[in-house]
C-alpha cells in the first residue's frame, strides 16, 4: 500500500498533536484549554500533547497513531514551519501517510511569543488550531516526481541587478536571456552620478558591465522588448517575449542617429498633382529664386546644392513649394531633389525648424548622468517630443549622439552655446534666456 492511499477509506481522521516547547508554548498558554477544543472538533479522532514534539519521542507517539489506524491526517500546533514542516512531514510519511495530509500551526512565533495577555493568547491559538484542522480535512494526496528542467534562464528587467544576474548566471554556464523594455540596458543606476554610500562613480561601476552583457557569448540581450505571456511551471516555463520595431538593421546600425534625420519615409515630400505646371510661389520668393538661379546658367546640377544651402539658410528648412519649384525650373527629377540630395545632408531638414535648435547630448558620459531626464523635462517646458518644433518657430529639440564635452555631462548645446553640468531646476531659466516675441530675443 502507498504512502499517499493509506488510511484514506472513508471520512478524515485527523490526530492534533500540541507541543508546550518546554516553556515557550506552554508557559503563555493554556495546554489544557487547547486539548479540549480540539476534542470537539470536527473529523478529530486523536488528540495528544507533549512537552517537546519534535523530538524523537514525540515523533514516535504520532507515528504510532498513524500505524494503528486512529489518524489519516497530522495537524501539528508547535513552532514556525520554517523549522519543522519538513520534519512532521517526513513522519507521516515514514509512518504511511502522504506527507502532503500534514499541517503546522504555528503557536509560539504567531501566539505565545507575541501576545501579553495568557487568555488572549490561548484563544488566538485556539483560533489557529481549529483553522489548521478544517484546512487538512481538503487536502489530498501528493506526489513528488521527476521531470526534465530547461536550463536556460529569462531574467527581466536590464537594471543593475538584472545586468548582475545575468552576468553571473552566464559565467556559470546558464544560456541567458535578458530582456529589457527600453532601448537600452543600465536602469536607473544609469541616471546616477554616484552610489550610495561609498559615492563611486556610477558610470565606472556600470558601463563596464553593460559592456560584459553585449560581449558574452553566454547572454542574448533583447532590449527593447516586453515579456507578454508567461505559462508553465518551475524548470519549464514558455515565455512568449514580443519585440519592438526599431525599423533599422540592427547588425549594421551604429547608434549615430542619423537616419532619424534622413528618413525619406518620415520627411517624405508628395509630388505636385500637375509636374509640367509651374508651381505657385509667391512673387517676391520667386523673384529671389530667379536671381539665384541666374548665377547658375546651363549648369542645372552644380546649381542644386547652393541653392538648396540658400533656401535652407533663409527658410531654417526646405519649404515643399521650393523644392518642387527648383525640381521644375532646373528639370531635375523630384526624386532626386528630395531623396539624393534633401535627405541625405542632415544640414537640411524638410519640416520647419526653430529660431534655435536644442541640442541634448545622448552619449553614454551625459546618459549617465542623468541627460534622458533632462530630454523629458525639456519636452514638457516647450510641449513637444525629440524631433519636433514648437509651435511658435522659436525651438527645434534634438538628440544627438555625443557633442564632444564628456567632461561638462550632463551638456546642452542651444545654437553655438554649450551648457555644462546642467540641472532639471535650470532648464526654464535657459529658456527664457532664448524666447523670443516678435522675433526679438527679451
């Protein structure tokens, strides 16, 4: 007969076993007062008290209830599970019970050590017996068995302690995955200037690690990606992980952020209804245009490129209505005006820019300290994202790559004015510094 069908014909029978722990249970407690309530328990056909249960002769005058017959199910009212939930388990199961019909109450760490008041403490422990008996009466039989474990491991989330864990996961063999939801690894740690309490730079303890996870033959980096489903148990988990379209080739991509600029698909410039019409321009830009082009006589192709630098100069971008009037009066394709030549300088831009151009640095020096939370607070003073202008033409926003001031990080570039050390707190008064009315700097 198995130790998980033993004794279980026919209604529960369960046995309470109280343990005084010397004086620690049963110096607060009233053993006795115990005894009889769990008498009257339902499905109780055992109950029983000594001083020490655990030990060996304890052990032995539940084990001998099991064999004869009088007990199906143990509820034990002693000390923490942590302690000895695995030995009062093993002693039903050595005596033919699956060790799975065992329940602890826990009587001295929940009741007796932390109660004042005896009476107090005998009915909480009252409270916790009766609970502990009506719990075993549904619990079934169960078996351990042995199953094949995946040894691969997820770890989610690419701050410092998921970088960590990853790395040493990896070093002992494990493949791992690590998934990041933002675009790159380093957390908040990677907003920080110092660490607390030893104030080392922050920067010297991460970016070394976040080099490691790149470069580990160990460790597959899916930044920019969510874990979306998880199913399965411990050892054989699926995990569906979606990724997100960064809409580039990953293999070939630097990091420069150029193609942002030059994006023909987001900069794209519609081609006029009627291409062999002279488009519309007003007088006086036609005028100027005529001028420009005049210095270009016969030699269509070498004009372009001045030309575009001129009304990029005047405009701060190349206004749809030029490009197609330039396109029409030196008869070069549209295409080439705007994708050959518009899009691949990132001198020319095809939407509006402002009076002044914000340039934030993104590069890893002002990244870590703290240059994504500068980004955001300058997006919502001016009320527009990275890429964008103000409505009123007076500020263009950018992120850049790297302006050349690592030492100044976190660094701001507004024109031709660098920026040092700056701070969220002074980002409104650079502001108003460059805010213009009328176009006229106040």
């Amino acid at each position: 007969m198995s130790a998980g069908n033993m004794n279980l014909n026919g209604r529960p029978r369960v046995g309470v076993y109280i343990c005084h722990c010397g004086i620690n249970i049963a110096g607060k407690i009233e053993i006795a007062e115990l005894v009889k309530f769990a008498e009257k328990l339902p499905d109780v056909t055992v109950v029983r008290d000594y001083k020490f249960m655990c030990s060996d002769p304890g052990q032995n005058i539940i084990q001998a209830d099991i064999r004869n017959g009088l007990v199906n199910r143990v509820v034990v009212a002693s000390c923490s599970p942590l302690m000895h939930e695995s030995t009062f388990r093993r002693v039903s199961s050595d005596a033919g019970v699956n060790q799975f019909l065992t329940q602890m109450a826990n009587i001295r760490e929940h009741v007796s050590w932390v109660t004042a008041d005896s009476q107090d403490a005998t009915a909480k422990a009252k409270a916790l017996i009766g609970a502990a008996v009506h719990r075993v009466v549904l619990h079934k039989p169960l078996e351990k068995k042995t199953v094949p474990v995946h040894p691969d491991v997820l770890v989610v989330g690419g701050g410092i302690a998921g970088i960590h864990a990853a790395l040493t996961l990896a070093e002992s063999g494990k493949k791992v995955y690590l998934v990041e939801r933002e675009p790159s690894i380093g957390g908040h740690m990677a907003q920080f200037d110092k660490t607390f309490p030893t104030l080392d730079c922050a920067a010297c303890i991460l970016t070394p690690k976040m080099t490691q996870v790149r470069l580990h033959p160990n460790i597959e980096l899916l930044s920019y990606s969510e874990v979306d489903s998880v199913d399965g148990y411990i050892g054989n988990f699926d995990v569906k992980v979606r990724r997100k379209a960064r809409f580039v080739n990953e293999d070939k991509c630097t990091g420069c952020g150029e193609c942002t600029v030059n994006c023909p698909v987001h900069n794209r410039i519609a081609p006029p209804e009627h291409p062999e019409v002279e488009p519309h321009l007003d007088h006086e830009v036609k005028s100027w245009l005529t001028n420009l082009l005049e210095q270009y006589k016969g030699r269509a192709r070498e004009a372009l490129l001045p030309l575009m630098i001129e009304v990029n100069r005047q405009y701060r971008y190349l206004p749809r209505d030029i490009i197609h009037y330039m396109a029409w009066r030196l008869d070069i394709p549209l295409s080439d005006v705007a994708l050959q030549v518009a899009t691949f300088y990132n001198v020319f831009s095809l939407k509006p820019r402002g009076l002044h151009t914000i340039r934030i640095c993104m590069g890893t020096a002002c990244f870590v300290k703290g240059s994504g939370r500068l980004l955001e607070r300058l997006e919502r003073e001016l009320g527009i994202k990275t890429g964008e202008t103000t409505s009123n033409l007076n500020f263009t926003l950018e992120a850049v790559r790297c302006i050349g001031c690592c030492a100044l990080a976190p660094a701001i570039r507004i024109d031709g004015d660098t920026y040092a050390h700056v701070r969220q707190d002074r980002i409104p008064r650079l502001l108003r510094k460059y805010t213009v009315e009328g176009g006229v700097k106040v």
